[in-house]
C-alpha cells in the first residue's frame, strides 16, 4: 500500500531532529520496502512557534531553526495539512503538558500520533487511545518508555493471547551510572558531573536522579500493559539521593549489584526503588548505561528483552517504527484499555 504522508513535528530537540534526519537517510528504504512517501508540512517549538506549508518543508531549513516566528504549536496542530503528529517536546512528570494537549488536538480532527514524549501516555492513555479509536487515527508510543526498546510491538507480537500480570525492569540510564559511580566511591555531584560530560545525563538530570522518570515509565507499563489507573504521583518512589552510601557499598562488597528499578503487577503500588540483586540475575547482568525488562505473562511465562546502550538514535528509530506500524494498518498498542 502506497501513501504520501503529511508529517508534523512538535518540538526539534535532539530526538525530533535525529527522526528528521533518519527520515531523509531512509527516504528511498521506506519508499520501496513499505511503500510509505512523506512530506514534513509542519514544525513547531515553543520557541519560535509553528511553521507550516502545503507543499513541503526543507528538512535542511527545519534543522536550522530558520522560519520566522510562527503562530503557537497548539494551534497549528488543530489546523495545519498533516497526516502524523511526531510529538517530541519536553517532559513534564507533573502533569505531562502542553503535550497532552498537543496529542488530544490530533487526535480529535483524526491525525495520528507518534509520541516519544511520556506524559501523555502516563497522564491521558485510556481517554487518549479511545479517542483514537473513535476518530480512526494511530496513537503509538515505544520510544515513550525505553528508546527503541520493543515492549508494545513485542507484547502485539508474542502475547496474542492471554495478558501481561507483572513487570520488573531498569528503565533508566542516569541514574544507574550514578548508582554505579557513588558505589565505586566518587562523590554524587562528580558522578553526576560525569555521566553529563559522556553524554549520559542530561543538562538537568532532575528527573533522572529523582525518580520521575522511571515513576512516569512504570505508570504508563502499569496502565498500559496492565490495565490498571495511576498517575506518576501514586508510585512510590525512591530519590538517588535517599539511597545510603553505606548500604550501597556493602551490597556491592557482598557481590550483589544494586540497581535503581521500576515495577508493578496487577495489583498493589507501583514502585521505583534501589534494589540489591544477585550476580547471576537478568537485570544484573545490564551494562551501567544499558535498559531491560522483564514481562510476566499468565501463559507465556517471563519475558526478558534489553537494549545495549541506547541514545538517542534509537529513540528516534523507535518513532520510526510506529510510523511504520501505523502505515501497515496497527493503528494503536493492544491494551486492556481498550477492552
């Protein structure tokens, strides 16, 4: 099936704008392989606004940042020419907008969406994917919990029958080398200093060192996967900065690997926490930088999957792929949501 698809931007930080460029590099691939043509017709950041045009956008221009100011996102949202939303703005684990808003704009006039952006889904997936239903658009989100990790294709894949009852995973980099570090002996503040300066942690790693990140990532698992009605602030969660030193050096001294992870089951709290795990145990054996998961299933038992290293390529490559499922015709991640 052949389609020329009318594509949005909001927000060109570094992801949006690796997605831009892998696009191009792909442009012919996806043409021939999936018979999928595009056209960028709309981008926008909070800073300069929107720019929008029919005909088509050089990608060249968009990277630049050169358009004269626009009007805002929001409203370009709910009027330009376009097919798919590529959502890609900051978060807020608050209360997850102007992305939230940005998505239900969409969604409302039938435009699908591909969100790397976690707060919609955290704060808004059940009305969100059945407004999507309604309105026969996509609403696709891997890169919204572990970059390019396979989590909703892999569960759409291997779990047609039956359902998820549970999870375990580390879903954070940062915060795992800093664990990693302050074990070691170096002080928090050069731990954080460092993974800055590998390009690890973000500017601001607030969200990382504090347990936001992971929290939003358990609660969209926990809702999506499981059915379940949390926002970020029902998770107990545990700062970096709460973890005792001494503790953390004697769980290592004893062999043990200490990891910061996030889980949930069908019942019960949601919770990020500092955990000692045995040598020999899946999560233990990720790098410092690498994410994993295991998915418990009434019939296929557990399933493990990991990701080495990722960046931000590969959060790019993950919207990629939901464009590609929505293309095919898998419109939304299967969900009891839904049901």
């Amino acid at each position: 099936m052949r389609r020329v698809w009318r594509l949005g931007f909001a927000g060109l930080g570094n992801v949006n704008r690796a997605l831009l460029s892998m696009l191009e590099e792909r442009r012919a691939e996806l043409q021939t392989r999936w018979g999928i043509e595009f056209k960028v017709t709309m981008a926008a950041t909070l800073r300069r606004g929107a720019v929008v045009d029919a005909a088509g956008l050089e990608t060249s221009r968009l990277l630049m940042g050169e358009w004269p100011a626009g009007p805002a996102a929001l409203r370009a949202i709910g009027e330009a020419p376009i097919d798919l939303l590529f959502e890609g703005t900051t978060l807020d684990p608050v209360a997850g907008e102007p992305a939230t808003a940005h998505v239900r704009a969409a969604l409302e006039r039938g435009v699908s969406v591909v969100s790397a952006n976690k707060g919609p889904v955290a704060f808004a997936a059940r009305d969100l994917m059945r407004l999507a239903r309604r309105t026969g658009a996509g609403f696709r989100f891997e890169s919204a919990v572990a970059d390019c990790l396979p989590i909703f294709d892999l569960v759409e894949a291997a779990v047609p029958v039956g359902r998820i009852t549970g999870f375990h995973g580390v879903l954070n980099a940062t915060s795992n080398v800093v664990l990693q570090a302050v074990a070691r002996g170096t002080p928090p503040d050069d731990a954080v200093r460092e993974a800055q300066r590998l390009g690890i942690a973000e500017a601001d790693p607030a969200n990382d060192l504090d347990g936001w990140d992971q929290a939003v990532k358990a609660v969209i698992l926990a809702n999506v996967l499981l059915g379940r009605d949390l926002v970020p602030a029902d998770v107990e969660r545990t700062r970096l900065s709460d973890v005792d030193p001494g503790w953390l050096r004697r769980e290592v001294a004893a062999g043990r690997v200490v990891r910061l992870t996030a889980g949930g089951g069908l019942t019960g709290p949601a919770r990020v926490a500092a955990e000692a795990l045995d040598p020999g145990s899946f999560l233990a054996t990720l790098g410092e930088a690498s994410l994993g998961l295991v998915l418990d299933t009434e019939m296929a038992g557990a399933i493990r999957v990991a990701s080495t290293d990722p960046g931000v390529a590969h959060t790019a490559y993950g919207m990629l792929t939901d464009l590609v499922a929505i293309h095919q015709g898998r419109r939304l991640v299967p969900s009891p949501l839904l049901d």
